[in-house]
C-alpha cells in the first residue's frame, strides 16, 4: 500500500494513463504536474526526479516497499 497520497495520484494516474494507450512521454508529463499541484512548492526537477522514481519503483519492479519521497503527510 502507497501511505502519501501525492504519491498514490501519481502511481494510479501514470497506471490508467498508461492503460489507455497514453505515450509515456505524456504520462509523466501529466503526473508531474499531478505532483506539483499537490506540492506547489517543488522545483520541476525535483517532481520529475520523484515522479520518475515512483514510477520506476512501483511500475516498473513492481515493489511494494517504502520509497524515497516528499514530506507530505501520509
């Protein structure tokens, strides 16, 4: 289970994107401005940089471990 709800948007934005043929370009392009809207404050690098790590770590390898990430509650 993803415990930050900013990282939950994204994994399940980028998966229903995905799922409907969106090209990957713009799917993490969509998620990272998920990400920003939830954190107004974060650089466009860092939301890549962590929308890219979610994405990797849940999608990818499919782990279901604790991720690096925001300071957000959970």
């Amino acid at each position: 289970m993803i415990a930050r709800r900013c990282e939950r948007a994204v994994v399940t934005a980028y998966r229903e994107l995905r799922g409907r043929d969106t090209p990957d370009p713009l799917a993490f392009q969509a998620c990272t401005t998920l990400y920003r809207i939830h954190h107004p404050e974060a650089s466009l690098s860092e939301a890549r940089r962590l929308v890219a790590e979610w994405i990797d770590h849940h999608v990818v390898r499919q782990d279901t471990g604790p991720t690096p990430g925001c300071d957000c509650p959970q």
